[in-house]
C-alpha cells in the first residue's frame, strides 16, 4: 500500500472567517480512530457532527488525489 503524508492547516481563512480544525475520535472494534472536520467554532463542530451522523455516506471507489480549491 503506497502512502503519503497529508498536512491540514489549523486554521483556513474563507471569505473573512476563520474555520479551524477540530478532531472527531470515533472507536470500532478494530481501535479508536480519527477523523478532521472543519468549523468556525466547538457548538459549529457539533453541529456538523450531528449532520454527518444523519447523513454521510461513503462514496465510491477509492481517494485518487487530493486538490487544493
């Protein structure tokens, strides 16, 4: 399996507002793991946890390259 190093800013400016970047433990019987969502602050997180926790699914096929907006 080729693996690369992914670095996240803690913070992204956009549009005049600063999101930061806000760690989503979750645990599975393989382990406790990770996840990064940006937000502008804690109750914001929050807020998009839940809305994945409604919502998300996971796509198909495989990540194939990363691209900067």
């Amino acid at each position: 399996m080729d693996s690369q190093a992914l670095t996240l800013a803690a913070v992204v400016v956009e549009q005049g507002r600063a999101w930061r970047l806000f760690p989503v433990d979750f645990t599975t019987v393989e382990g406790t793991f990770s996840v990064y969502l940006y937000a502008i602050n804690r109750e914001h997180a929050a807020a998009i946890l839940l809305e994945l926790k409604e919502t998300a699914v996971l796509r198909d096929g495989d990540l194939s390259g990363i691209t900067r907006n």
